[in-house]
C-alpha cells in the first residue's frame, strides 16, 4: 500500500528538490552520500510540474510518488490546506499522510467534515485528507512565531485527530541553533516540534525518519491482524494413489467428517478447516478427500484417471498448492501438466515427495540426488521446495505446513521500491540490455512492485520491444537471486514508456 501525503507548496518543492532527497527527472534511482537510500520516483507525474508550478495556479491535488528508505509514499499537493484571512500572507497548513483511496474518494466520503466542529480557516479538501490520513504533519511558520491560527488548528487536531500519528514541523528554521529556539516556541501547541527549513532541507530527514517510524510500527500491527485473520489455503493436489488422502488424514486425523457422498460422478473437492500446531489456521482443498476405498472400488478405474478439471478448481482456490509425488514413480507427464497450471494461476506450491520411506537405502546424497531429478524434470516449478514425507509413518508431515506457510508469505511480499531499483540498476549494469542494429538500446527507466498474490513488478522503459526474452528472463532471475521469493512465482511486466 501506498502513503499518501498531501504537503503544501513549499514543502513539497523542498521534499522534491532539496539535497536530502534525490530527484530524478526521468524516475531513474540515483544515490548520493551514505545515509541513505533515497529514490523519487516520479511515475505519473513530471517535476517540472510540481516543483515550479504557480501558488495560486495549482490548486488541484498533484500525486506524485516518493520513497522515503523503504517506505512508499504518495506526495500530495492539496494546494491551499488553510484559508488565512488575509492580513495574515502565511498560516499553518495541515498536511496528512494517508492510505489508499484516491482524491475523489477523499473529498467524497468527508465532505461533511467541515460541519463537525472544524475550524473555518480549514478547507473542506485538507480536512477530507486529513481525515482519511495515517499520520499528520502540522507545518508551522518558525519565524513568525505562534498565531491563533496555529492553536485553533492545534485544538482541532487533539480533539479530532487524536487517535493519528501528528508530527509538527515548524518551517523556516534556517540556523540549526536558531531554529532549535524557534522550534521551541511551538511546544504549547502540545506536539514534539521539529525545526526544518523546507529551503535548505535541514531537518526534513529527521521528519520523514519520525513520520517513516510510525508507518512501520502501523505496518508490523497490520501485519499481525492479518496473520491473526488469515486461513491459509492449501491444495493437496497429485495422481490418483500418491497419497493426498492419507497426507490429509496424517494431518487433520482420521476422525474428520466425510460430508461429500461419493457417487463416481461427483468428485469435487473438499475443504477441511483446522488449526495447525502453530495455532494457524488452515483450510485444505483436498480433490481426493471425498474418495474412500469402498467408494473408489465401487466407481472403478475410470474416476481414477487425474481430473485436470477438478485440480485446476482447487487450485484457483488455493493460496498455495501442494503438488504430491509418489517417490517411487518421480515426476510424470500429468504432474507436469498440473506444474503448468499452478504456475500459470500465479499460486504458491510446494512440491510434496510422498512415500519416501519406499526408496531403499537411503543416504545423505539421496536428497540431492533426487532433487536434481525432480528439478530436471519440473523446470517449471524450479522456485517450488522440495519435501520429502511418509504419510504412513507421519515423516515430516507438519513439515508440509511450515514450508506452505512460509511460501503463501512470500507470495505475499512487497519488497521497497528503494532496494527494487537498486537490485535491478545491478542488473543492468552487470548486463546491459542488448543494442539494435540500428543502434537503439533498451533503457529501464524504473521498476515497481505492482501487487502481491503472485508478486508483480512493472518495469517501465523506453521501449519494451528492445528487451528480448532472454534479457527478461536474465532480469528475473537476478530478481529472484537477489531478493527471493521462494515457494512462489513472480511476473515481470514491461512497459514502454511513451
Ligand atoms: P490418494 O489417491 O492420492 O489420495 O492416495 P491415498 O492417500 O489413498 O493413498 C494411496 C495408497 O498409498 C494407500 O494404499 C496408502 O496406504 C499408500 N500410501 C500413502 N502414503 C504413503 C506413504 O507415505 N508411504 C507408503 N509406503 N504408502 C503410502
């Protein structure tokens, strides 16, 4: 997700112009000094226009992406946030930081914040941002010292807001030593103040740090909120007899509930919800659940035949699939038709190596050696790890939990725009993309991370039709060295840039 902050002209000139953070023209990552990582990514919007554009001119929102280490914000300008009156030529402004949703949606769903009790020097517009935002940067005039405004805008936003992250940058603190002193003034507004100077760009860092620290104390709660809420669904999925049956069994018992009658014409899958050691949630897609051995004698060969059909509803269910092998037989032919699908559905998987107790004599090379079979053989699936289980002796079984839960994580990832970029300017520069005969050379201008579920990173460049296949397919798996993502596919989109 993406943070929105709303910022007034002047800071928002400083956040995209000034020493402490980098801006790039074309959306391409530069570095300068060892602090920090720093990237502004200009994807819709060009600099020219928000850095230069005309108090009075612009007074529509202009989102523009900025990244702040690894956090990912969008800069907002909301123009003018406060109405001053006009003897007064700077009030305070309100700035907000906010999540999701877009302009409309903001000035939609609090157009009516006005009427509850706001002061009316603040724009309806600034007020829908401010309610919508994650955290809120209170901008104040370090040189004109506190006004009334300032302890109105105060007062609304401890008793409103006081359930947000507030932070207030008192502005025009060009001297350090000074602007402590003027920062200092604004403590009896009842926040930390924060001396910046939005002309040289002191202090902003420690600003974007503070604000940056709430986003990640914000992120780690949702984190666990949502690991709390979620069920993990995993598809058992294999030939008829490589013992999906008894995995699920070995996993849930014996004792569960059958609630499928089993006729030889309907076999669709089954869900089985428990809870696993760890007290997560699981719910499990089993296509052969519904099968039992009376049933299966009474249907026959013919219902034994894999069901393509049947696995790929599963399959589009699941958050990661568990493809089962029987050890014996290894990789066949349907198991790679099944491979394609989990990979073309964008699931997580797992590839189970069931009945392992079946191979003989063991050592500690059989694991290697088998894998590099099953990898030869399931080019596909190369991401996938690899579990060796018995079900009739309960080998490893609790094992097939921990990996899925760790792949349906990765398929989950975000990594940060900052360290996206700096892995794919890596790339680039250990192989640059290959020049045409008529001399045209592909250019990658930026990437980012589009979405999760599978992964999905959209790399913007001059022209994708200059990247050949195996240039792309050298991209990825750099990508994939250098950041990961095990137990889950990922896509890699190109975009031209126009
Ligand atoms: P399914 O069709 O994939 O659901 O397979 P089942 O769970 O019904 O198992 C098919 C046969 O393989 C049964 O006779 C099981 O007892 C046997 N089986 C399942 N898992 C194992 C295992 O890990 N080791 C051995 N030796 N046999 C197994």
């Amino acid at each position: 997700w993406t943070h929105k902050i709303p910022v007034n002209d002047e800071l928002r000139s400083q956040l995209l112009s000034s020493s402490s953070l980098i801006k790039s023209p074309e959306g391409k990552a530069e570095t300068k000094g060892t602090r920090r990582q720093k990237v502004l990514d200009f994807e819709q919007q060009r600099n020219v226009s928000i850095v230069h554009d005309e108090p009075g001119v612009t007074r529509d929102r202009v989102y523009t992406r900025a990244f702040w280490e690894d956090k990912e914000f969008m800069v907002v300008d909301t123009g003018g946030v406060v109405s001053v009156p006009s003897s007064e030529s700077q009030g305070s402004d309100a700035l907000a930081i906010t999540r999701g949703g877009g302009p409309v949606a903001v000035a939609q769903a609090l157009k009516d914040a006005a009427a509850a009790g706001l002061p009316a020097l603040i724009e309806r517009q600034a007020a829908s941002a401010v309610e919508e935002a994650l955290a809120i940067i209170f901008v104040v005039d370090g040189q004109a010292g506190v006004n009334a405004s300032d302890l109105d805008i105060a007062e609304w936003l401890r008793k409103k807001h006081s359930n947000k992250f507030i932070t207030l940058a008192v502005n025009k603190c060009e001297s350090p030593v000074k602007g402590l002193l003027q920062a200092a003034d604004f403590w009896c507004l009842g926040f930390t103040p924060i001396p910046v100077s939005a002309i040289s760009g002191t202090g902003t860092g420690d600003l974007l740090d503070d604000v940056c620290a709430h986003l990640t104390s914000l992120e780690m709660r949702d984190d666990l909120d949502n690991k709390e809420k979620e069920r993990l669904a995993i598809a058992i999925i294999g030939k008829p007899n490589v013992g999906k049956s008894s995995i699920l069994n070995a996993l849930v018992g014996e004792e569960r509930t059958i609630v499928s009658p089993v006729s030889g014409t309907t076999r669709d899958a089954i869900d089985t919800e428990f809870t696993g050691p760890n007290g997560k949630l699981f719910q499990l897609i089993d296509t052969a659940g519904i099968r039992r051995r009376a049933a299966v004698a009474a249907a026959g060969s013919k219902t034994e035949s894999l069901s393509v059909n049947r696995a790929l509803q599963a399959i589009r269910r699941s958050d990661v699939v568990a493809l089962v092998i029987d050890a014996m037989d290894c990789v066949t032919e349907q198991d790679y038709k099944l491979a394609e699908i989990i990979e073309k559905e964008g699931k997580a998987c797992i590839i189970v190596v069931n009945k392992w107790d079946t191979i003989p004599d063991k050592n500690s090379k059989t694991t290697v050696y088998y894998e590099d079979d099953v990898r030869e053989k399931l080019r596909v699936l190369y991401w996938a790890p690899i579990v060796y289980t018995s079900a009739t002796n309960n080998q490893r079984i609790y094992r097939i939990l921990e990996v899925a839960t760790n792949a349906g994580e990765e398929r989950c990832k975000r990594i940060s725009t900052a360290i996206l970029n700096q892995v794919v300017q890596e790339a680039v520069s250990l192989r640059q993309p290959p020049t045409t005969r008529g001399g045209k050379k592909g250019r990658i201008y930026y990437c980012t991370q589009a979405a999760i579920r599978p992964p999905t990173f959209v790399f913007f460049v001059n022209d994708a039709k200059l990247f050949p296949e195996d240039y792309r397919k050298y991209v990825h798996k750099h990508l994939r060295q250098n950041v990961g993502f095990p137990g889950t596919p990922i896509r890699l989109l190109w975009r031209s840039k126009t």
